[in-house]
C-alpha cells in the first residue's frame, strides 16, 4: 500500500450566506409580471477559504493533495449577508 501524501496547506472553512440574483429567460414580458416574480434568493455556500478580502470571498469544494481546487465558487462582497468560520 503506497503512503498516503499529505496534504500542503490547511485551509479553514466557511459559511456564507448571500443574495443570488434572479433571471428571466422567457422573452418579454410586462412591467407587473416581472415584479410579481422578483422575490430574495438567499443561499448559503461552504467552503473552504481561498480568499476573505474586501472584494468578497471565494471558496472551493474540494483540496486535492497536489494542491488543485475544484468547484471554486466567487461571491463579491456585496452579495454577502453574512459569513462565519466553522471549525
């Protein structure tokens, strides 16, 4: 059995709730029916931290040990409702 390699960094986790935004995709439709549908689309997405800065937060899904990331996720700062570390 070949060792198990380590992996280089370890990277905390975080919770981040944040307004995503919503679209029409049906073609032109009438002032009222477009307000009738627009409502908060809250989500709420962990990760692991790659960067927590002014601009906003981005988070993967997964570390790989070679040091890859997979399913990096971009929220700006803007969106964000609020965020906490999970330990």
């Amino acid at each position: 059995m070949a060792a198990r390699r380590k992996f280089a960094k370890r990277l905390p986790v975080m919770e981040v709730v944040w307004s995503d935004c919503l679209l029409f995709t049906g073609g032109w439709e009438s002032h009222a029916d477009v307000m009738r549908q627009v409502r908060d689309i809250d989500q709420r997405s962990v990760g692991y931290i790659l960067r927590d800065d002014k601009r906003g937060v981005v988070l993967a899904a997964a570390l790989s040990q070679g040091g890859n990331v997979f399913g990096a996720h971009v929220i700006p700062a803007a969106q964000i409702i609020s965020k906490r570390v999970l330990k």
